[in-house]
C-alpha cells in the first residue's frame, strides 16, 4: 500500500510538471540548518510544521526561463516591523509562485 502510494505521488507531481521527486524520511533531514537561510524566510522543521510528520516530499522544478527570476509586488503590503524601512514591498518570484500552484495539486490529491 504505501509503495503504491509513494508511486502515484511522484507520477502525480511529474504530472504536474515536477523534474525530480522525492520522499525523505525525516532523519535524513535532522541536519540541515534551520531558522532564517540566506534570503528564505524562516525554514522551520517539519516536525514543527505539522506535529506527526514522518516523512517529507521534496520535488524540483526546472526554472530555465529568465521569466521564473521575475518578481510579483504586492502593493497592499505593509510592513510589520520584520523587514528594513526602507523595504516597500513583499515579494514573491514567479519561479516560486509556479512551483507553489504545482505543488497544490499534489497536495489536493494526498
């Protein structure tokens, strides 16, 4: 049963357009840094997210279009105090606005 499970799920996210799939079990993540990476928000650990989490799917997207580097600004955004005075703007790429309608889809069938 899971083994059919974990094969519809990455027929499922190859389907929605997904170059590469993975499902980790949550010990091969224990060492990855957690907290605020680089310039992504807060990462937090799976467990965190969602109490009994026992594994994590990973899925890659091929961005080979100048487009995906594009940014979406929200011009309702108001800044709450976490960013600089200077920032006026949330934003998103359109690489990770793709990924995230993508990634729904798998979500919608789990």
């Amino acid at each position: 049963m899971l083994y059919a499970l974990t094969n519809e799920v990455k027929r499922k996210a190859i389907e929605a357009g997904f170059v590469s799939i993975g499902i980790a079990d949550l010990d091969m993540l224990k060492n990855l840094h957690y907290g605020w990476v680089g310039e992504v928000r807060e990462l937090y650990r799976p467990e965190a997210e969602l109490a009994n989490t026992k594994s994590v799917i990973i899925l890659a997207f091929n961005t080979w279009d100048s487009a995906y580097s594009l940014t979406i600004h929200s011009p309702i955004w108001r800044n709450n105090g976490t960013q600089l005075p200077s920032k006026r703007f949330a934003h998103n790429s359109l690489g990770y606005e793709v990924m995230k309608n993508k990634a729904w889809t798998i979500v919608a069938f789990l």
